[in-house]
C-alpha cells in the first residue's frame, strides 16, 4: 500500500484537530481582537481530564463530553472574573495577562498529574485497524475524522445557520455596529471564548489516545494554532479549515520523509505562505 | 546636583555592579543579574521604547549561546571574535525575522514572533551536529582576556568572571543610554505612541522598528553568549520558548520605558525565582500570578511603582522618560 497515501490520510486526521484548536482561537480574535495566549493550556486540560475519567473507571465517551463542558465553563468563569477587566487595556496587555494565565495551568497541571507525560488508551470499541481491500487504518484515527469532520460542519452551521452566528460574523466586521444594533457584544464575547475553549478541550481528549498528555503539551499547541491562522488567514472560519489540513499534512508527510524535520517544515510552510500572501491563504488584507 | 541628575541612571547602573558583590555570597548569580539585565534591556528597547511586544529574545539569547559555544569550542576562536560572532548571530536572525513580523502589527506582529521562536528551536533541536540537539554544547571555556597577546586577565573565577561582565553590562547600558536619547530612539518613541501620525509625518515606519530589532538581537545574543560562558554549556533551553517568556517576564516586572527598570526585573526576577525554587519546584505558578497582577494593577512595572510612592512622599518625580511625548 502506498506509504505517502497512508500519510495524508494521517495528515487530515491530525490536520483536523489543528483545526479545532485553531478555530476559536480564530473567531475570538475576529471579535475582540484578542488574542488567547492561554488557548493550547485549554487544549492540555482537555487531554489530562480525558486522562483523569479513565483513571476515575468512567469511559471515553464520558471524557469527551465532560471534558469541553468543565473546560468551557472554566474559560467562561476566567473571562468573567479576570478576563473582562483587560478588554480597555492596549492589547500588550491581554497578551501578558493570558500569558501569565497559561503558566499557572501549566503548573497546575504538573501539582495534579506529575511533570511527565501520561498514556490515554483508545476506547475499546475503537481499538484495532479497518481493512479495506488493501488499505489498512486504525480504527480510531478514522473515527477522529469522521467525529471532527462532524462538528467542523456544526461550528459551520452555527456561524453560518444561526442568529448567533451571524452576530458573530457582523462583530468581526465592526463591533460597535453591532453593539449599537442592540447586541451585547460582551455576553456574546464570553459565549465565543467558552466555546472555543471547549473545542480545544474536544481537539485535547481527541489527541490523548493518539499522542498522550504531557504537561508542555499548551505551549506546542499554541505555536501550532499561531500557525494554522497564520497560513489560513485570521478570523477566517475556513481559513482554519484549510490552514489545519495543510499543516497536518505537511507535518505527516515530512515525518517520512525527514521524521527529524517534521516540526521544523511545518514553520517553514508558514514562512513560505508568509512571503507569498502575508494575510494567509484565505485572509483579507 | 545638575550632573547628578543627568547621569542619574548611569549611577545607578554603576551602584548595582558594585552593590552586587557586596551582598551577595555567589558570583554565578551577580553575573546571571546582569546578563539577563542586557537581555531584558533589549527587549525593553522593543516593548517600552517601539511598542512592540516580541516573543523571540530567546532566538537571539539562544543563538548567542550557540554561536559563542561553537566559536570557541570547534573554531578555536579567540574570545573578542566569539562574542562578535554571537553578536552578528543575533542581529542577523533579528534581522531575519523582523523582516517577516514587522510587515505585520499589533497582536498579529507578537503571534509570528512566537511561531518564529518555535521555528528556531526546531531547527536548534533538529541540528545536533551543530548545537549538541538535546543535550546542548558541552565543555565551553572561559578563555583568559588577552590583548595583542598579553594576557589581561583570568577569567575562571566567578568573581573574575563577574567583573568582566559588569564591564561589558555596563558598556550596554550606557549604548542602550545614548541611543534611547538619541534622535533614532526619540524617533521610536513617537511610533510607539501615535504609529499613524509617525508615518504621515514621513518616518520610515518599518525600517525604524526593523533597526531596534537588529539592535535588540545583537544585544541578546550578547547575553546569551555570556550566559553560555557563565554556564560552561549553551542548552537547548536556551533557545526555547520558556526563554522567550522569562525574558518578556522580566521586562514587564521591572517596567518599560526606562534602561534602568530592566536592570531592576532582571535583579528582582533572578534573586526572587532562586530563592522561591528552593522553597516549592512549582514556583513558577507564583510567577505566572504575579505577571497577572502586575499586568492589571502596576502596568509600568516595579520601577513605575517606585516612581509612585516617591511621588506620594511628596518628592519632585523624576520625569520618566517618553512621558512629555505623550500627547
């Protein structure tokens, strides 16, 4: 079977979670223009509450929805307490803020499941590869696909479908037209980062069984998502789409290729779709 | 009394080299105080001075240690060309990545400086031939100062070792001095507050922050060879994020917008972090809570702090600079 194949179907798989991260670190800043430099410690969460059910005798299932809705509900929490105090600030501000607010979950992390990393086992009914002919997968990376595809078409319909959704793609265009129109830009603001947060805490009990959880595993996921949005455009819903499949791609098949290099040359395919459209793929100048 | 004032961060610079070695029983953290002040001074010039938040000093720090490591190491360079060689290194990768970032403004501007970081650390880590990969480069000496083939001075000794960076700290301090005087740094200051206005009065933007980037990477990379001298390695750690992040740390605490400030956070976060890691390993969340609330109740930093109470006991403030350019 072809080995580079193989790979792009991996690369999609991976690509797909890329996507989830990014996503909402991509609509927050289309709304705010803020940037979540907490955003990968969300994703970290995600993976070692995952860890943490399975230990508790609970099975994946229950770690996947549990895990966005704590997830979400403590990134609601933060921006009501801590967060919403930062919006009148210059934006250097939001940036050290969030920052700060990544080292303490990185710590915390540590204090509660030790500096190193964990193992996530897939879920039973998941373990084990298709076959198919002579193409031959496992189980679970498929599921990964099918399952992230699914929601990318749900987050679609929810910006694209919905009142929210619309509100939402109107304060990315002017904020304050919208804020004059009657919309609370601000409970709409703390609907987004909690759901954004969730989907990265989604993109985190995904990843667990594929990668396990480690404690640095935030700080990885953040240059990650930096660069999804990067090549595919800020603030752009399929901006993310595009730039996560890239990326997982290109990451999946430079690991055969040069498995050495497979980090470097993701953050050189962004400095090379940097020289040929600085705004991204899919992004407006 | 009128010179007093006008060389009164000089001074004070001066009073830290000599204030250092008097209360403190260990040379390696005097000297780790003043290299990682030249380091946070460089990234002040950016922050305070440019406005521009950058997330890659590490690259810089990182590529000082490597490049000093290697000079002196495998090129059995002498030590005035190894500390040139980390100097260009810096520059060049600043040059480098400013090129990309600064094409681009505001958060978008600090997102691609942390990519660019990552980027470096990859290539660190993916080069063992060169940089060691994960156990960095071993074995690196701290050669004897030599002029013209007499020797200076030994430099084995911590406290040897600490005098000849609190030279060299001070020879930083005072350029860093001279250029945020300047009309080059007057010059930044006014992108800082108003970019806009800067621009439609007909400053090359671009080209003004790309310089204070090529000097700030100079500077670092400076530090980082140094650090990797007082070391006797240049590790990976050197190059990675968390360096990025302790260096934008440093320079929030102490406060931008004045040389001096950065040589107080780099004091304050040095002595502070090496007596919290002997109480409790997981310090490093009192530091992220500290960053939180300095960022929301003193964003001008410990010096701004300083300035405040002095002001409320009654006392002529001393007028920190870029404050009379605010409109």
């Amino acid at each position: 079977m072809n080995v580079y194949l193989l790979q792009v179907v991996n690369g999609v798989g991976i690509g797909m979670l890329y996507f989830l991260l990014a996503v909402g670190l991509s609509i927050i800043f289309g709304l705010l223009r803020f940037v979540n430099f907490a955003h990968g410690a969300f994703y970290a969460l995600g993976a070692y509450l995952c860890f943490q059910a399975l230990q508790l005798g609970l099975n994946f299932w229950v770690a996947l929805a549990a895990a966005p809705l704590l997830v979400g509900a403590f990134a609601w929490l933060t921006e009501k307490v801590m967060l919403r105090h930062v919006y009148a600030l210059p934006h250097e501000f939001h940036i050290l803020v969030t920052v700060g607010l990544a080292m303490v979950a990185q710590e915390l992390i540590i204090t509660s499941w030790g500096p190193l990393g964990v193992n996530v086992a897939p879920p039973e009914s998941l373990q084990g590869v298709v076959m198919w002919g002579s193409f031959v997968y496992p189980k679970y990376r498929l599921f990964v696909i099918g399952f992230t595809a699914l929601l990318a078409v749900g987050l679609w319909w929810l910006l694209e479908g919905t009142r929210l959704g619309s509100a939402v793609r109107a304060g990315s265009e002017s904020t304050e037209m919208v804020s004059l129109l009657g919309i609370n830009i601000f409970r709409l603001f703390s609907l987004m980062f909690a759901l954004g947060a969730a989907t990265a805490a989604i993109a985190g009990v995904l990843a667990a069984p594929i990668r396990g959880a480690e404690p640095f595993m935030g700080v990885e996921a953040l240059g990650v998502a930096f660069v999804v949005v990067v090549v595919g455009g800020l603030g752009s819903f399929t901006g993310a789409l595009v730039g996560g499949v890239l990326v997982g791609v290109v990451q999946s098949l430079m690991s055969t290729l040069w498995p050495e290099g497979a980090w470097l040359m993701i953050y050189v395919a962004m400095a090379a779709v940097l020289l040929l459209r600085p705004h991204g793929l899919l992004g407006r100048g | 009394m009128e010179m007093l004032k006008r060389y009164r961060f000089w001074l004070l610079a001066l009073g830290v080299t000599l204030v250092l070695p008097l209360t403190m029983r260990s040379g390696t953290l005097a000297t780790e105080v003043l290299v990682y002040a030249m380091a946070v001074m460089a990234c002040n010039l950016l922050l305070g001075y440019t406005g521009l938040l950058s997330f890659g000093q590490g690259i810089f720090f990182g590529l000082g240690s490597y490049g000093l490591g290697i000079a002196l190491t495998r090129l059995a360079l002498p030590l005035p060309l190894a500390l040139v060689l980390a100097i260009v290194l810096g520059a060049a990768a600043a040059a480098l990545v400013g090129w990309f970032a600064i094409r681009q403004r505001g958060t978008y501007f600090v997102m691609l400086t942390l990519a660019f970081a990552q980027m470096f650390y990859f290539l660190a880590y993916t080069t063992p031939d060169l940089t060691g990969g994960d156990n960095g480069l071993l074995d690196i000496p701290r050669p004897p100062v030599s002029l013209f083939g007499t020797e200076l001075g030994s430099l084995a000794g911590p406290w040897q070792f600490y005098g000849f960076v609190a030279v060299l700290f001070l020879l930083v301090f005072f350029l860093v001095l001279r250029v945020t005087e300047s009309v080059f740094g007057r010059t930044l200051l006014a992108i800082r507050n108003n970019e806009e206005r800067a621009q439609a009065v007909g400053y090359n933007v671009r080209y003004f922050k790309l310089m204070a980037f090529v000097l700030s990477g100079a500077i670092t990379g400076l530090a980082g060879a140094l650090h990797a001298m007082l070391m006797g390695i240049a590790p990976l750690t050197n190059i990675d994020y968390h360096t990025s992040e302790m260096i934008l740390i440093m320079t929030v605490i102490g406060g931008t917008g004045n040389a001096f400030a950065s040589v107080l956070g780099a004091a304050f976060y040095v002595l502070l972090s090496d007596w919290l890691s002997t109480l409790w390993p997981r310090w490093l969340m009192l530091l992220g809570f500290l960053l939180i609330a300095v960022s929301l109740f003193i964003p001008r930093g410990l010096w701004g702090l300083g300035e405040m109470l002095w002001r409320k006991m009654g006392r002529e403030p001393a007028k920190p600079i870029g404050q009379e350019e605010q409109a």
